[in-house]
C-alpha cells in the first residue's frame, strides 16, 4: 500500500487519538474565541429583557444528561436573566432524567442569585418546578388546557394550587412565553401544539446538530428565536454579559472542527491521488 | 371477535380525536382530557412490563451460564440498588439516589454522547470523499458550514458566512421542507390506514 | 424704609410668581389629566368564535384621551350578571389595547369559572391616574360553545380530499389496476440481508428504534419487522429485537410471534428474543453497541424514531462488520444514516415500505394517493408562488388556518 492509499484508508484509532489529544490540550489551555450574536439568539435575548417584573415564562427544560454540556449554559444564562427581572418560571421536564436536569439547574442558580447579588429567589413565590410525566404530546397539550390536568401537584408533590405563584394561572395563555431547552424531538410536539393549537409565543435552544432543521420554523414565525448547541449558549452568554461554561467550550469546539476539517482533507488527497495513481479504490 | 373488537376501537377513537380536532366544544374538550390522563396511566402500567420482561431475561440468563451472564447480574443489582434507595432509603431525595444519580448516571450518559464526536470524525473521514460531483458538493457544503464559526480563518460575518447561510436557508431549507411534506403525507396516509383497519401489524396478526 | 419695603414686596412678588407658576403648572397639568378621561367609543361584546363557550371577546374604539405622552394608564373590562350591577373587575389591558377576550375555565369548582350560556353584561372603563370613566352598558352577551371550528375549513378540506384520494386508489387496486410505484433500493435489499445473514450463521439484529408505540415510524417499523420475521422463521435465522419502550416491545413480541406462525414455525419463536432493555437513550446504545460487538450480527436494521444515538449505532455496526439498512422520519438524523449505512430509506419511504413488501393492492392504493397528493402541493405552491407575485392574495388566505 503507498503513502497515499495508507493516508486513504488511515485507521480509525488514529482520529480517535488525535481529536482526543487535540481536546485534552484546548482543555487545559486558557483563552477566548470572539463570538459574533445571531439575530435569532438575540431575538431570545430581547424577548426575556423585556418581560416586566412579576411577567410570568414557561421554562421547559427537556434535556437529559448526555445533552447538558450544550444545554446547561442556556438554561443557567437565562434563569439567572429572567430572575434578576424578577420575571417569575414555571420549570417542567419532559424528558425521562429531565428532572435531575431541571433541578440541578434551579437549585444552583438560586444559590448564584443569592450569592451575586444578594436576592432571595424563593421557591414557590418565584420560580416553581412542576416535575415530570411520560408522553410529552398528550402533556403539552393537556397544559394548554389547564397546567393541572398533568401536574396536579409539583415535583415536591405539593399541591399546584397551594403555590402562591400559580395562582391565577391557568395554563398558556397566563404565561408570556415558552422557552424550550432540548436535546429531542419533543420539540416538534412544543412547535405542533403549544404554538400550533394554542399560540404560546415559543423560542428554543437545541443542540447544535438539531438546530439546523429548525431554521424553517423560524422563518414561518413558529418559533421567536432558536438557540444552537454550544454557540447559541456562548452567544447568549455573551449578551447577558455572563461568560461562562460554553465560551469556555467554544474554544474546544473550534479546535475539534478544525482537526475533523484537517482529516477530512487529508482522507481527500489520499483518495485523489491514489486514484490518479490508478490505485485500489 | 378477538379481531374485530380491538379493529372497531381502533377505527371508533381515530374517528373521534380525528374529528375532535375541528370540535372546540367544551364537551368534546372534556372527553379528550379524559383520554390524555388515561393515556399517561397507561404508559406508567406499560413500564412495570417491561421491568418485569428484563428481570425475566436477566435472570434466565444468569441461570443459564449464558454467553456474557456476568452483565446479567450487574443489570439486576443496578435496578435493585436504585428501587432500593428510592423506595426504602429515603425517597427520590435521599443521600445515595441523588450520588448514584449524579456522581453515576449523569457522567455516564455524558460520556456516552460524547463518543459522538469520535464517530462524527471517523464517519466524516470515512465519508467525505470527492467520489461524484453531487459527493464533491456534499463535500464542500460540509467544509464551508463547518468553517462559518471559525473565528481563524477569515473575519466573522465574512463571505463564507454569507455563503453558509445560504446553504443552509435556501437548499437545506427547501429539502427539509420537501422531506417534512412528505412525512407529512405519510403520517396521515399511515394514521388512515390504522384507522380503516388496512394496517394490522401492531395487533399482531396479518 | 422705603428700600426695605420695595425689597420686601419684591420678594413676596418672587415668591408670590413661583408659587402661581407652580399652581398654574400644576392646574395646566391637571388640565389634560385632572379631568376625567373620555370613554371608550362603540364597545362590543359577542360570544368569542371557534372557542369551548366559555370566553367572551370585547372590543372597542380608543378613547381620545388614549393618546402617546398622556397619563393614559389603560382599559378595565368591568362584568356583571345584571346590567344594573354589581360590576366585577375582570382586568386591565394597556393604553393601545381595543380587544381583550374575558374566559375561564369550564370547571365549575375552580377559581376563574366562566359559565356558559348565562348572561353577562360589560363595560369598559377608560383609566387614568385621575380617575375613570366607564362605556355605556352592552349585553346581555352568553358564551356559546361552537361544535365546528371554521378557521380549521383548509385542513378539513384537505383531509377530504386526501381520504377521497386514498379511498378511490384502494377501490382500483383491488379492481385489478397495475399501479407503479419506483423501486427503492433499502428495501430491495432486506431480502438479501437476510440471506446474507443466514449464511453467515449470524443472527439479524432488529431495532425499532427510540419511539413509542403512537408514533407513526414505529407502527411501520412493526410492519417490517412483521415481513422480516416471517423470512428469519423461514430460513432458521436467529433475531435479536432490543426494546426501548415496553409497550413497543409488547407489540414487536406479537409481531415476531405472528410472523412465525404464518412461516408455519411457531415451535421454533423465543419470546426472550425480545425483549425490554432500557428507556435511557444512551444506556439503550450502551447495551445495543454491546450486542453489536459481542454478537456480531449480520445484519442491523434502524427503522424507527432515532435521535443523537443514530450516528453511534451505525459507526459501532460498521466496526461490527453488518450489512445495514436504516430508515427514520427523523429529518436531523437522515444525514448520519446516509453517510454511515448502505441503505437508508428516508422519511416516507420508510411508511411506504409496507406497501413495497408485501405489494398488497390496497397498500399500493394508499401509495399511489400520497403521490396524487404530493402534486397536488407542488401545484398549489406554483400557483401560490405566482399569486404571491401578482398580489392575488385571495389564494393564499384560503390556507390560513385559525386556532
């Protein structure tokens, strides 16, 4: 076999243990990558700050653990947005380990709040975590109805009705928007009912690989704005002024692509040359 | 009967959520909440089988020495160990669900999905070649969305971004609608045939 | 002397002048806003259309006072059951608002009832920070329920037609029509694969994928895997089916048992073959992958709802060495299954596949109706293309659909 045919038909192994060592190395080393913000994260952005205080957003959080590298920079950047507005969530998750996602999250950003600047988020007064139930297109659509056809206690399995800020909310209509985190496909079930049947005004961020497909949705107004897997974090990040865990990450990404970018070439020069060569295919 | 019974309930509530659809009523709203809380139970009764068909396979599986038994008992002693701690040891908040949970679950799904990358590259590698001209234009339409987010190789919001952009909002858009039409179609033509009683497969007979 | 009292009444004239323009500010200013505002003109209350009954719709015409830069704070929609009152407050709209929907829920026990069929009556009052002035009385007005939605008319219509479609290919099939369809390659090959299989003396592995038993992918995947059962009893092949929601796996149980009866081989079905393995999506292609590498089966299918996990599955039965054929209706992992598997079938390839197999008439019919219907949209986007371009805006709003 020569050099090029070898270069052609390069062992999987060897990607592997490039990209690994490419990742270990961005990793450890410290710096930042400039981001330039989509009009469609801004849209997201623009939409949470200009909620008025007491304004009410839906935070479905649909993601499970494999997907919160991506996911978990969203959901801190905009809880800690809308908090610090005093908009109050109403968290669900409709995705199986959804739950641990959506608390880990909530838990922690209460912790931050606290911490940064000095305001007591408090549970049931100012965000509220309704759980988990199976089959997400029969529970979205029993929430447009009424939030407590699905969850008729919370995730605490306190009784919805006994949450101070659930008073007086019924089901979509009561709350400003929808923001959809995910990593599956529920999101088409989010786009075909919530929007669809009852109009909720809905944004979504999703994972870098889903977020292409979705860009027809957004050009029909289903949805306000879509965030896309890392970047869509870093760029919401950027705007919120909180850089954080996807900056971070964006340099790793950067790096990675371009090593695939590297491979991909270099399997494509193997391949033409030994083809010119007349050699095996 | 044992055929045409589950046929007619079949046909009888395609029928009603079809027409339900177009019904705002508030009466034909009460029996499609009725339907969707029924639906959930089921789902949770629809889980204890399918605990119920891996205990049973795990377990024969250990008594028979078959091939790769070890990981039968690993399977068993996880589920036990997590019925455990939830039901017995203090609830979904207890100390040791919330560590497995966390210090177990969560690690291991995220190192699952992140072997994706290795085989997005081996796949890549393997897969991008300038075979064709239609794969020549894969090819560069891959190079070219891959590039837009490089903020090395050229000024953001230069002319590759302008470029990608347009692959993605003109050719990949108008594919992806094609494709969705055509799901579409095929969702309703498939959820007819369900409902006619054409398609019998799911009742277990031909 | 004289100085001190010109000095003096100078200064009460100052004092005398700031206090006035202060009055006067304050009265100029009260002018706008310390009168009371003008009522809301030609309110209208009627039972909101296409709804469950249990809302009513108000509309109105700005009051004058409602104008940029006034103190204008807003509507209050006021209820009551008789027009002599009490009248209740049902909220406030902001200043620019002329329609607001008053609804409820339908149960009766809950706080926020809004009963159908009673008779409500309404004003609107137009607020400032001075005071408010209410709308002559209008009603009475019930909340009715509609049995029809007519904002929904364009998807009626083409559920009409569609099922007409379908139904007159299903009447010509079974009248003896030879009906084309163009072959497709993924499924051409099933047969091969499982040939393939049997000589290798490997087993068939069989995913159905991450759905549930309602979606659409998953109930054609139960189609198929009916059709490769019957092959796998046929040629003694082993199969290996590993489930992701138990109701599915209940289902393929029945599937692969049907299969091997109608191959005439019911001793020869194992039930434990199939078989329940986790509803985690990663830990499902832990233990897929697992079998792929320990099992080496000859052939995977992938025909079913897959998401992230499609690109490790096919990556791990390429390492495995199988023969793989893929088909989802899941758009984003289309692209992962081309690149990595030899056959892919995309979206509704995957719903036709039954119709391929088995080659019924009346599965045909329904094919031959989805093509019907694709030219039916491919000629209502041209001719909505061109209306757009010469502003004949009457035929794109016959496809607006309403809530």
């Amino acid at each position: 076999m020569n050099f090029f045919e070898r270069l052609s038909k390069l062992d999987r192994r060897w990607v592997y243990l490039i990209l690994a060592g490419v990742v270990v190395i961005t990793v450890l080393m410290k710096f930042s990558t400039p981001i330039r913000i989509n009009p469609e994260v801004r849209a997201i952005y623009d939409f949470v700050e200009s909620r008025k205080a007491g304004s009410y957003l839906h935070l479905a959080v649909d993601y499970d653990p494999g997907s919160q590298a991506e996911m978990h920079p969203m959901t801190y950047a905009i809880m800690e947005q809308a908090l610090a507005k005093d908009i109050k969530i109403i968290m669900t998750a409709l995705s199986p380990n959804g739950p641990g996602m959506a608390e880990q999250a909530m838990l922690n950003i209460m912790d931050s709040v606290r911490l940064h600047t000095g305001k007591e988020v408090v549970y049931g007064r100012d965000i509220c975590f309704l759980g988990y139930k199976p089959y997400p297109g029969i529970v979205i659509l029993s929430m447009g109805q009424n939030y407590r056809i699905s969850f008729p206690s919370d995730y605490y399995n306190t009784p919805t009705d006994s949450l101070p800020m659930m008073q007086g909310i019924v089901n979509y209509s009561n709350v400003d928007g929808i923001v959809l985190i995910t990593g599956t496909s529920g999101v088409d079930y989010w786009i075909a009912y919530a929007n669809g049947r009852y109009n909720a005004p809905l944004a979504v961020g999703l994972t870098g690989v889903m977020a292409a497909d979705y860009y027809p949705y957004l050009k029909s107004g289903q949805i306000f704005g879509l965030m896309g897997g890392m970047l869509g974090a870093a760029e919401y990040e950027t705007l919120a002024g909180r850089p954080a865990r996807a900056m971070e990450a964006m340099r790793v990404q950067v790096w990675a692509h371009m090593v695939i970018i590297i491979f991909i070439l270099v399997g494509n020069i193997g391949f033409l040359a030994s083809r010119r060569r007349g050699g095996a295919r | 009967m044992k055929k045409e019974i589950p046929l007619l309930i079949v046909f009888v509530s395609g029928l009603f959520m079809a027409v339900q659809f177009f019904v705002p009523h508030a009466s034909s709203e009460f029996i499609y909440e009725f339907v969707m809380e029924w639906s959930i139970i089921i789902g949770i009764f629809a889980l204890a089988l399918g605990i119920w068909s891996l205990v049973r396979v795990s377990v024969n599986k250990i008594r028979r020495r078959s091939e790769n038994w070890p990981y039968a008992i690993v399977i068993l002693a996880g589920l036990a160990a997590m019925m455990v701690f939830a039901l017995a040891w203090g609830g979904l908040e207890s100390y040791m669900f919330r560590s497995f949970f966390n210090y177990v679950m969560i690690p291991l799904h995220a190192t699952m999905f992140s072997l994706l990358a290795f085989f997005i590259a081996s796949a890549a590698f393997r897969a991008f070649r300038a075979r064709t001209a239609l794969a020549t234009v894969l090819l560069i339409s891959a190079l070219v969305l891959m590039l837009r987010f490089n903020p090395y190789l050229g000024p953001l919001g230069g002319p590759e971004a302008g470029l990608a952009q347009w692959v993605l909002n003109v050719p990949n858009l108008a594919a992806k609608r094609a494709i969705i039409i055509g799901i579409g179609l095929g969702m309703v033509a498939t959820s007819l045939k369900v409902i006619l009683g054409i398609e019998r497969t799911y009742m277990g007979s031909d | 002397m004289k100085r001190y009292v010109i000095v003096f009444s100078a200064i009460m004239l100052l004092l005398t002048a700031v206090g006035w323009g202060q009055d006067t500010a304050g009265v100029a200013a009260a002018a706008p806003g310390g009168s009371p505002p003008e009522p809301p003109k030609n309110v209208r209350a009627f039972d909101t259309p296409y709804d469950n009954g249990h809302s009513i719709t108000l509309t109105w015409e700005s009051s004058a006072s409602d104008t940029a830069g006034s103190l204008f704070l807003g509507y209050r929609i006021l209820r009551s059951d008789t027009p002599d009152g009490p009248f209740v407050d049902r909220g406030l709209v902001p200043a620019g608002a002329t329609t607001k929907d008053d609804k409820g829920v339908k149960e009766k026990e809950e706080d926020g009832y809004f009963p159908r069929n009673h008779d409500f009556y309404y004003k609107v009052a137009a607020v400032t920070a001075v005071g408010e002035t209410e709308s002559p009385v209008v009603g009475p007005v019930q909340g009715v329920g509609q049995w029809y939605n007519r904002g929904k008319t364009p998807v009626a219509v083409a559920v009409v037609i569609f099922t007409g479609l379908t139904l007159y290919f299903i009447v010509r099939a079974k009248r003896g029509a030879v009906l084309y369809i163009r072959p497709l390659a993924g499924i051409d090959a099933v047969d091969e694969a499982i040939g393939r299989a049997t000589e290798m003396g490997k087993p068939i592995l069989y995913v159905l994928g991450l759905g549930t038993a309602a979606d659409i992918a998953t109930i054609a995947s139960f189609t198929i895997l009916g059709r490769v059962a019957k092959k796998v009893a046929d040629y003694k092949t082993s199969l290996i089916v590993p489930c992701y929601d138990p109701i599915v796996m209940i289902i393929a149980q029945e599937t692969v048992k049907t299969g091997y009866y109608n191959a005439g081989k019911p001793e020869a079905y194992n039930q434990d073959s199939i078989y329940f393995l986790t509803n985690q999506q990663f830990a499902y292609v832990g233990g897929v992958n697992g079998i792929m590498l320990r099992d080496r089966p000859a052939t995977n299918f992938y025909l079913g709802k897959f998401y992230a996990e499609s690109l490790m599955l096919a990556e791990t039965g390429t390492v495995a060495g199988s023969i793989q054929i893929a088909g989802t209706d899941e758009v984003t992992q289309i692209p992962f299954f081309v690149v990595a598997c030899d056959y892919t079938l995309i979206g509704e390839e995957l719903y036709a596949a039954s119709a391929y197999l088995g080659r019924e008439p009346v599965l045909l019919g329904t094919l031959k109706a989805q093509d019907y219907a694709k030219a039916l949209i491919i000629a209502c986007a041209i001719i909505g293309v061109l209306a757009a371009s010469f502003g004949w805006t009457w035929f794109v709003q016959q496809f607006h659909v309403g809530n």
